[in-house]
C-alpha cells in the first residue's frame, strides 16, 4: 500500500539481513543485550536476573503441570480465546471477547457439532474467529503427531486460517499458495507516517521458507531459550511475509505452537488493548527496522511472564506448589521494570 508523499520504503531483501549490528550501528535507543534479548533504556533489570527469567518459566510450566488437569484446561482455555480475540483484534477483525469466547468453547467442546452449527452463519466477523481458531488446533495437532512442521502441513495451516476470507484487497484464491507479487507493508506494521517496508521478492519467498522452516522444526525439538527463538523466527517471518494475506496471523499461531511445545499451559496474547498494539506493532517495527528481534523478544518475553503470573495466581493458596513463592519473585523482577 503507498502513501502520499511517501519515503523511500526500507527495503529488506532476505532473511539474513536480520543480525546483530556491528558496532558503528549500535542502536542509542536500547542500552544492551542480554543474551538474546535487547534492554531498553527504562529497563534496570540485571542481566543475570534477566538470564534465571526463561527457567523460571520452564520451572512455572513443571508445577503447574502437576496440578489438576480439568482446571488447568479451563484456564488455558480461556487463555487460547483470549489470544484468539486479541490477534484478530490486531488486524481488525474477528467479533468481541464473550463472542469469541463462546465460539471457542463450541469449537474445543465438540468438533463435529461445531463444524455443523457454526457453519451456518458465513458472516465474515465469524469466520474470522472460527478458522482462526481450527487453525490454531490443526497446527498443534500436526506438530504433535509428527514433532515437526512440513511445508504442506504449513500451508494447509494458511490455507484453513483464511478459508473463506478474502484478502484486505478483496482477491480470493490467495489461501494456502505463496505470493506471487512484490509487496510493500505499510501501517499497521510500520507506524511512521508515510515509510513502508519492502519484503522479500516473490521468486525468493519458498527458498526463504525452506530454511525458515529447518529452523523451526529445530527449535520444537531443542530450544534453551523459547521465547527469544520464537520471537527471531517470527521477525524472520514477517520479513519473508510469504502470503498475500493473513501473515501476522500465521506469526502469532507459529509463535505460539513453538511456545506451548514448552510452556505447555502457557499461551501468549498480544494486542489486548489499544495500547498493547501499538507497543506490539511498535516491537515490530523496530526489530524489522533496526535488524534487532532482540526489541520484539522483550516485549514478548514480559508478555510471557505476566501470563505466567497470572496462571500462578489463579491457582489457591492452599494448593499452590512448593516453590511457586520462589518462581513469582523471579517473574516479577521483570514486570516491576
């Protein structure tokens, strides 16, 4: 999409080109590393405390699978809509929390009724939700089954996500298949006034997504840090942005199938409210911009912690497990910053 007026559009032309910066481009506006990670300048957490964060939420993920499970998949369940409304929310689509919330419960409930009763109302709105949601379902099915991701099991996922829906410009036929034009992403993406990003060309999109998807499967099956890794593939992703249509989407579900893969009781949404999506496109923009997923990987990396948190804290006191004290103190030393 073009603008009036626009500038020059930053013009990302592989997958590689997202790497650290060498020093004379240190980005001023984040004061560090941390590993994987880039510490804004508000931020006064100490590396080291920043370091014990992922297994502190590997350790959360241990007690909270030792409790009872009917429970603990209410919780998740109400997680997985949550997350459902707000990446939909995103790109401005979809239907409102209790809307959403019930259609997934219909979904999780009874497949085949759902696949009756919900396929009676076409309304784009709904149809958002609902193969939003047997998108997400199929994926971590498939990376369950088989503990990797295919390249046909990866566009069958797009392919289900945006059955139905046209893209933002109206063409059908565009689900399931690669690209097949240049493309220029504007807002919400990039935030800028009137600065686009150019993606990948088009005849370079499935190279890309070969290697993209090596690394992922690596990642399902050994992974010291999940959030940071999840967090370079999906800027890696929206790099690519392989589809015409519906790539932000595809990054969220990625995201978080190679997350609950070890967190498994833990999902994270962005984009609640007005104000978390434009710090979540904001993330975005500037780990695409800056060549620094380490940007995104911090924010998602608190998105992770408070979720982590909250799941603590909805389990009662007197069932809570020893150590869950211990593993809070750790998680909040991120979300005081």
């Amino acid at each position: 999409m073009s603008h009036k007026g626009a500038r020059k559009p930053i013009c990302i032309r592989a997958i590689f080109d997202i790497r650290p910066k060498g020093p004379k481009e240190e980005n001023t506006l984040h004061k560090g590393f941390a590993r994987n990670y880039r510490i804004p300048p508000w931020c006064n957490i100490h590396p080291e405390e920043l370091f014990a964060i992922p297994q502190s939420l590997r350790e959360n993920a241990q007690l909270l699978a030792g409790l009872e499970e009917g429970k603990l998949q209410e919780a998740f369940e109400r997680q997985f809509a949550n997350f459902i409304f707000s990446s939909n929310m995103i790109e401005s689509a979809g239907l409102d929390k209790s809307e959403t919330w019930e259609i997934v419960k219909e979904i999780l409930s009874d497949i085949e009724l759902a696949r009756r009763v919900l396929g009676n109302n076409n309304s784009k709105s709904r149809r958002e939700v609902i193969q939003h949601v047997k998108a997400f379902l199929y994926l971590k099915k498939r990376i369950s089954d088989l503990e990797c991701l295919s390249e046909e099991d990866f566009l069958n996922c797009h392919r289900i996500l945006t059955e139905g829906i046209p893209s933002s410009r109206g063409i059908q036929g565009y689900q399931g298949r690669y690209r097949f034009c240049e493309i220029m992403v504007g807002s919400p993406l990039v935030l800028r006034t009137g600065e686009e990003i150019c993606c990948s060309p088009p005849n370079k999109v499935a190279e890309y997504m070969k290697d993209w998807l090596v690394d992922y499967n690596t990642a399902l099956t050994s992974c010291s840090d999940p959030v940071a890794v999840a967090s370079e593939l999906k800027i890696r992703f929206l790099v690519i942005h392989p589809f015409l249509d519906g790539n932000g989407r595809m990054s969220r579900l990625l995201f978080n199938s190679l997350i609950t893969q070890y967190y498994p009781h833990t999902i994270i949404s962005f984009g609640e409210s007005k104000h978390e999506r434009l710090r979540y496109n904001q993330s975005i923009r500037e780990s695409i911009r800056r060549r620094a997923p380490g940007i995104f990987a911090f924010f998602a990396l608190q998105k992770a912690t408070r979720s982590a948190l909250k799941r603590l804290d909805e389990v009662p006191t007197n069932i809570q497990p020893l150590g869950s004290t211990r593993i809070k103190d750790s998680l909040r030393r991120l979300i005081k910053q």
